[in-house]
C-alpha cells in the first residue's frame, strides 16, 4: 500500500513541478523578450537622433578654417592693420606614417630652432583625431618651397597658405592698435571656443585689437572630411565657407599718426592731436614704442626683456596710462575759474620773483613786473597764478579743471586709462582723513592751492585730458575724444562766457607769436598761426637737485609739456605733447606740436624739416626699428650659444 500511494504521489507531483518549471522559464523569457524589443525600441526612437549624431561623428570630422581678421582703416580708408599672405607647415598626426624620419627631415628644411622643435613633438604627443599640429608659420618661401618638393617622401606634412596680420607703420600705431597672439589657456578656458586652438589663429592681445575683437575676429568656416574608423581620410565634403571679419573705421589720419611718431625722434613722451571742433582723434602717439609685427610673429625673450627693462618704457601707452604733473599748461584753465570769479583781467599783479605766504617764499620763474592775465599767460607768471589762486581758493579752480575734462576717464575701447587727481579740499579731507603727518594733513592749505594753481602738489593728469583741455578752450565746446568712425557734427557748448575764452585764447596767442615762451615755435605758415602754453614739471623736489631739473641723469631732468591749438583765429585742431625728461616744454615739447600741424597744413614742408632731423637720428624710424631688431635678433644668437652651467 505504502509503494503504490508513493508512486501515485511522485508522479503527480512531478507532472505539476515540471508544468510549473515550464510556466516560469516562459515568463522569464518573455520578461526578457520585452525587456530587450524595449530597450530596442527606446534606442531606435527615443535615442535615434543622438546615435545618429554619435555616428556620423565617426564618421565625418570637421576641420575648423580660421576666418581671416577684419582691417583696420583710417579715417581716409588708408589700411593702419591688414592681413598678409604667408606660408605655414601643419602635420595630420593620423597621416603620419613614419614620424621619425618626417619629423627629422622637417626640422632640416625649416631651420627649426630646439624649442620650436620640441613643442612639435610635445603637441603631437596629445594631438587627438583629424586635427592638424602647426609646426611652422611665417615659413620663407626657399624653405615652403623645400617642403613641397620632398613631400612624396613626408606623408602627413601639409604645407599651406595662410594670413598673417600686418602693420606697415609699425611701431608708429604699436601702443595705439596693439597686437595680436595664440590663445593663452586662461583665454581659451573663458569662452571655451576651438577655434581658440585652432593652429595658427590669433585673438587681439593688446591695443584696439584687443578691445574690438568680437567685430574683427570673424566667422570660423569648416573642412568636413570623411574618415574610416581607424581615421584614415576617405574624401573631402563641401566645406562650409568663413566669413572674414569687419573692417572698422578710426577717427586716426594715419599719415599724421607716423608723422607724428617719426617726429618724436629718440624721446620718450606721447603727443595727441584732436579735431577740436568734433573730438576726432587724429594721432595719439606713444614713444618709445615696440612693433607690433614682432609680437604678432611671436616675441622673444630676448625682446621681450630688453623691452621690459628699458627706462623709457616702450611696453607702456603714455598717453592713456602715464600721470605728469601738468605744469603751467593748466594756466589758461586756472585763468578761466578766475574769471568766473569775478576777476578784472586787467587786474595787474607785481612780479618781484616769486610770493610771500607766511614764512614761506614761493618761486617764479623770473621778476615779471606788473602783469595782468593776459601777460601772465603769455610769460608764464607764477606769482600772478599764486595770488589769484589764493584770493578765491581752489575750491573755486577745481570745477572748471573738471569742466575742461582733467581727472576724466573718458569712453574709448582701450584697455586701460589712468585718469589722475584734481584736488579740493573734499578730495584731501577724504584722502588723508586718518593721515596725521603735518604735510599731509587732511585740511586744504594755501600751499596746496598755490601748488595746485601752477600745476603741482597733488593735481596730476594724462596727456589725453590736457589735450581735450586745450581743445574744450580752443572751440568753447564740450568736445569728447572719439577714436572710432569720422565725424561731422561739432560738440554742444560749454556755455563759458566768449569774453572769458577770448581772454584766453589772447594770451596762448602771446605764448607763440608775441613775446612769450614758445616765441621759436612759430609756424612755418603764411597766414597760419598757433596759440599754446608751455609746462615744465618737476620730477623730485628742487631742494634735492642742484641743477633745478634741467641737467643730470636723464631720470631726473624736468618734464617739458605743450598744450596748443591752430588757427589761432579760427581753432580747428587743438592737442597735447609731452616729453619725459625733456627739461622745459619750450625746448622740447612745443617743436612736435609745431611740426605735427605744419604737417597738416604743408605736407611737403614738414616732411622735408623731418628729413634733416632723421639724418641726426641715424636714420628714419623704420630705419632705426630694424637696426634694433637686429640688433636683439644677435643678442638673442649670442644668449642662446652661451653653454649653461
């Protein structure tokens, strides 16, 4: 019984498990069925355009065309910054069948310094894909040539032609339009753009380039190339067309601009010149100043050290940047804020040398006599300046010097401007509030008002707002400094009284054409006059030198200034000139100016004048720019052959 109940219970019960088993391997496979017709579903439709793109990916890869920069024009139209053709070398890393041997025979044909050499071999190291590896630019054409002819035995090298920027007045615009470079890391971590790496292209580094890049650089266009999957070139598909970038127009006159430069000669100091009536730059000028076609092409260390270490400071735009006590170029501006105030200028004022205040005895530049404005304009009288400044205080000079655009920060794409001090009684109290040293106490003295009322003490300045000074006196306009387009329209009035500016305009007249002191800086010109004011400031106090700044080491020599405005009877263009050092702006400063407008109104005379001062240079500046480079190029030779220890 036990033997029959057991095997009536084995066999059911096996023919229920195996049935259940059945069911359950069924359902595991359907479960498996919808999962993988799901997830195929899902990849065909949901994820078919991803896939698609990752595929063709593989496929095609794109190759970025560098679009070609926009110029620069003057107001003329006459190029300032353009784009040269040139010869470059690139590798395609994927086409490099024997790198040794190529890469060996490449070094040979172009002359390729060690350190150009190893930053190939570095670059291809970390080169992905399709994407070519500069190994030369600026390449001579014996050598671009060598390279075309030995290619059968170079796969991989493809020589090609290309722009590089160019700029024929060199460092006549250096300081003014900048430069251009590759992409620094930090560069292309901010916009993260591959055109940034692209071999060969360049962002604007410094300058105008820098500041109007997003309107000179362009749109990149492509070379869509199709590829196996072990990245082997297949064929080349339409490409996709650049587009170069804007031209932009400057107010600049580019052959005053390297006029101007050339004129400036060895000094160090800047010189800007305005259409007074509209605000137009016509030249801004900074010298000693670096060619930006040597940056563009890739500085240096030789260059870039000489540069840096050079006391006249060729890295630094000194019309936007650098700060002068203004001297007594700001004379016609203090002669205007005492006008305002009610003073007679027939007023006279004696002269004996100088002015008593206290126990302290403040210098003139000579014994004057009895002056009124007019003569104190034209001979430069501090004692007239200390007793009217004292009389109605600097408070009361101070917003007209604001007025006429000193201590401005005007609206220009540049990269920097230093935009100086004009003081007041305010401006100290907040400046050396918890100051207690006795000179620098936070109340306004009347030592700070004499200092400040002949351009000393605490009030500094950049050329650029003396010369919108001098163009604001010259028109009786609220001009603004304007560096992009040309334009027609002149600026609002300031709303001085005509009389005053006429009082003025009277005595910088007397500066150049009557007895004053620019006496030998008269134009050249029938019928042409300028009207100016000379400066001289100081550079260290007068107790610490025994010549007075007008003698010694160059670095202690007084700053020679010149603020002026031409025709005298009708102001059309008015300016700034500066010379570091230059000991008086008599001397040195007001000759520019008298050169840079006779260029404006007789070319040929000007130029012939310039001629026999270039001759005493040792050569024009194009002259002089290349004996220098060569000059840098033996030293760079000579560094380089010196064994390290």
């Amino acid at each position: 019984m036990k033997m029959e109940s057991a095997r009536r219970f084995t066999t059911t019960h096996q023919s229920i498990t195996f049935s259940r088993r059945m069911m359950l391997l069924g359902l595991g496979q359907a479960g498996v069925g919808a999962v993988l017709i799901g997830r195929l579903g899902w990849l065909s439709v949901a994820e078919n355009e991803h896939y698609q793109l990752l595929s063709e990916s593989n496929r095609v890869q794109l190759i970025i065309v560098p679009p070609r920069r926009g110029w620069i024009v003057d107001r003329r139209n006459k190029p300032i910054a353009i784009n040269r053709s040139d010869f470059r070398v690139d590798i395609i890393p994927d086409q490099l069948e024997r790198p040794a041997q190529t890469l060996t025979m490449l070094r040979q044909l172009l002359d390729l310094p060690a350190d150009d050499f190893q930053r190939v071999l570095d670059e291809l190291k970390a080169a992905k894909g399709y994407r070519p590896v500069q190994v030369a630019e600026n390449v001579p054409y014996e050598n671009y040539a060598a390279v075309t002819v030995r290619l059968p035995e170079m796969s991989g090298v493809q020589p090609m032609r290309g722009f590089s920027r160019y700029y024929p007045a060199g460092p006549a615009v250096g300081h003014l339009i900048g430069y251009v470079g590759a992409a620094s890391a930090a560069e292309y971590e901010k916009e993260k753009n591959p055109l940034l790496i692209t071999p060969g292209f360049k962002i604007g580094k410094e300058g105008l380039e820098e500041t109007l890049e997003s309107r000179l650089r362009g749109v990149p266009g492509g070379q869509r190339v199709e590829l196996t999957a072990r990245g082997k070139l297949v064929r080349e598909l339409e490409p996709k067309p650049d587009r170069s970038g804007g031209t932009v127009q400057l107010a600049i006159d580019a052959d005053l601009q390297e006029f101007t430069a050339r004129r400036m000669g060895e000094e160090s100091g800047s010189c800007v010149i305005m259409d007074c009536m509209t605000g137009d730059i016509l030249a801004m000028v900074s010298m000693p100043a670096y060619d930006p076609n040597s940056f563009s092409d890739g500085i240096g260390r030789t260059e870039w050290k000489m540069l840096s270490e050079d006391e006249r400071q060729p890295l630094r735009n000194k019309v936007l940047n650098s700060l002068y006590p203004p001297g007594s170029t700001i004379k016609p501006m203090g002669a205007l804020a005492i006008l305002k105030a009610g003073i007679d200028p027939s007023q006279r004022i004696n002269c004996p040398g100088g002015y008593q205040l206290g126990n302290r005895f403040f210098r003139c530049l000579g014994r004057h006599g009895s002056v009124d404005m007019r003569r104190a304009i034209a001979k430069s009288c501090n004692t007239y300046f200390y007793a009217m400044g004292n009389r109605i205080g600097y408070d009361n000079i101070a917003p007209t010097a604001k007025l006429l655009g000193l201590g401005a920060k005007f609206d220009l794409p540049v990269v920097s401007q230093n935009y100086g001090t004009v003081p007041d009684s305010a401006w100290k109290a907040k400046k050396f509030e918890t100051n207690r040293r006795v000179v620098e106490r936070p109340d306004w003295t009347s030592s700070d008002t004499l200092n400040a009322s002949i351009g000393q003490g605490f009030l500094i300045v950049n050329p650029l707002q003396l010369a919108v000074m001098a163009a604001r006196i010259a028109s009786g306009r609220n001009v603004q400094p304007m560096l992009l387009g040309v334009h027609d329209s002149p600026a609002p009035l300031l709303g001085f009284d005509p009389k005053h500016l006429e009082t003025v305009r009277g005595g910088m007249w007397e500066v150049v054409n009557g007895d004053g002191t620019a006496g030998a800086s008269r134009l050249p010109l029938e019928g042409i006059q300028m009207s100016g004011k000379t400066g001289t400031a100081q550079v260290r106090r007068l107790s610490a030198s025994a010549t007075r700044g007008q003698g010694g080491d160059w670095k202690y020599r007084d700053h020679g200034l010149f603020v002026f405005f031409a025709p005298s009877d009708k102001p059309r263009y008015a300016g700034a000139v500066v010379i570091e050092h230059g000991m008086g702006g008599a001397r040195a400063a007001a000759p520019v100016a008298k050169d840079a407008l006779t260029f404006l109104f007789d070319r040929q005379k000007a130029l012939a004048s310039l001629a026999g001062l270039e001759q005493q240079w040792g050569g024009t500046l194009a002259e002089r720019t290349q004996r220098r480079a060569e000059a840098i190029k033996a030293a760079a030779l000579g560094a380089a052959a010196v064994p390290r220890a």
